[in-house]
C-alpha cells in the first residue's frame, strides 16, 4: 500500500480515486466541490481540506483537472502541490491539456527534483468506473517505471508514449479522431433511419463490417444497441460536449503549431460549437445526433 493524494473528482476522476482505495492504497482526496469529497470518502477515500493537506504526505499524487491552467495553477501557486508535497513524491497529471503546458508543469518540477508524467486517458466515466481506462503516458523511461503500477490499478492498458509530453500529444491526436468519427457515426445512422433502416439492424451490420469503430461498438448514440452508452441515459453522465470541444481545440491549436491543416477537424469544431450552444454544455458529445437529426 502507498499514499496516494488524487486531486480532482469530477465524472472521471471520482471513479479513479474509488478505483486506487480499491486496491488497497491510502487515497487522499480533494475537490472544490465537498460533495464529490464526500462520494470518494463512501469509495474509500480520506478527506483532504487543501491541496497542502492532501499532498504533503503522498508518495505519489494524480491529478485530474480541467484545464491546462488549472493544472499549472494547482502544481505551480504558492500553496500547491510543488510547494507542499515531499521531496521523494512522484507526480501524474491526468488531465488533458495541451503538449506545451504539459511539457512546461513537467520541467518546473523536475527542476526542482521531482519525477513527473503526463498520463492523459481515453475510455470515457464507464472505463473510469471500471477500471479499464487507457493510459499514455509521456516521461522517462524512469519515470514511467515508477508511475506503471499506480496506474495499472485504474486501466486496462498503460502504454509509453514517450518523453514528456507525448502523452498529451497522443491523446489529442486520439480525441481528434473520435470527434471526427462520432460526427461520421451520428450521420451515419439518421440517414439509416430516413432510409427506413431498422438502427439496431444498421448496428449489427456495421459493427461487423468496414463502417465499425469504437464511436459504434462501445459508444453507439442510438439507446438500446450499447448497454453503458450514455445514449441510454439521455446523453447525461458522459464526456461533455464542452471538454470534447475544448480536446478538439487543442488539436487543432496543436495542427497550427506544425503547419497542418486538418480540415475535418476544422468542420468537426464549427458542428460541435453549434451543438454545444444549442444544448447543455454538460451533455454527453455524442448527443450531437440529435442536433443532426433536426437539421
């Protein structure tokens, strides 16, 4: 067993925190919200009041955050967690945030001693949940000996990406390709239904054939084809639209930075501002069905 500090609890990072008590660590946990404080302490979890509180005794602390600033600030301000935690402690940020901020959190804490990875998942709240999320995990091969186990216990799959930053590449390029694939999906099966194509025929077919992808097989928008889609649950408890759209504005700020043009993902990001202005912010992105279906 070691002491984790997890800070964080939102959709994702609640099922994660439940997931390291699970297996036997001593979780500290911190949010601004004290209700999802209180959900992780009925998962396992202690109660941390601050940063400095749930950091200085960890031998290890995750982070899931927001945003890129909300990273730097909760690692970098005066009362955080570079300012707090031990000098053997071992940190993993989580979040998704662009490569340059990753790489910038990264080398401030290095420079002062630490060991650092950036460890981006895919997976969605159900995989959180599970335990099945995948990781990408960008740091030295060092630093990625010594995170693999703490991560192993909340994923399926833990995968090097590379040097610091990688991980964070990896997952953009990745949310980039399932903006685009779950746009293709959702068009996919209105014009199925206004052919007069049954969706759960369509789905048996092309979960089998060369129109299969994990938008389809594990994430389908239609209720009643994928049992933990959030399709069954009126889009709610989901990745939000407004965090896929802010993934897939780092992937295109990424693309500008090296001169690329990526012209699906420019449309994908014109069709989700639309959707998310048009519906809750909240609401799971694969809801854009939805707005398709009425256009």
């Amino acid at each position: 067993m070691v002491d984790i500090a997890f800070i964080g609890l939102g959709a994702m990072g609640s099922g994660m925190a439940a997931n390291l008590a699970k297996a036997g660590h001593h979780v500290r946990a911190y949010d601004l919200m004290p209700a999802a404080v209180q959900a992780a302490v009925a998962a396992g979890c202690e109660a941390a009041t601050s940063v400095a509180q749930a950091v200085r005794e960890a031998d290890f602390v995750v982070t899931m955050l927001p945003t890129g600033t909300h990273v730097l600030d909760v690692y970098q301000n005066g009362d955080g967690v570079l300012a707090h935690a031990r000098p053997d402690a071992v940190f993993m940020d989580c979040s998704t945030i662009s490569v340059e901020d990753a790489r910038s959190v990264g080398d401030v804490a290095r420079a002062r001693g630490f060991l650092m990875c950036d460890a981006p998942v895919s997976g969605g709240v159900a995989a959180a949940a599970a335990g099945t999320l995948t990781f990408m995990v960008g740091g030295s091969d060092a630093e990625f000996e010594r995170v693999q186990p703490i991560l192993q216990a909340m994923g399926k799959a833990v995968i090097h990406a590379g040097r610091s930053g990688a991980g964070q590449a990896a997952k953009i390029c990745n949310n980039m390709l399932l903006a685009i694939t779950m746009i293709g999906t959702c068009e996919a099966f209105v014009l199925a239904e206004r052919l007069g194509l049954d969706a759960k025929a369509f789905y048996d077919i092309a979960s089998q054939s060369s129109g299969q992808s994990w938008s389809m097989t594990s994430y389908a928008p239609v209720p009643g084809l994928v049992p933990q889609a959030p399709s069954n649950r009126d889009f709610t408890n989901g990745f939000a639209s407004a965090l896929m759209l802010k993934d897939l504005r780092l992937a295109l700020e990424a693309t500008h930075n090296v001169g690329m043009t990526a012209a699906l993902a420019l449309k994908s990001e014109e069709i989700y501002s639309e959707y998310l202005v048009k519906y809750l912010p909240s609401r799971d992105f694969s809801g854009v069905i939805d707005m398709l279906r009425n256009q």
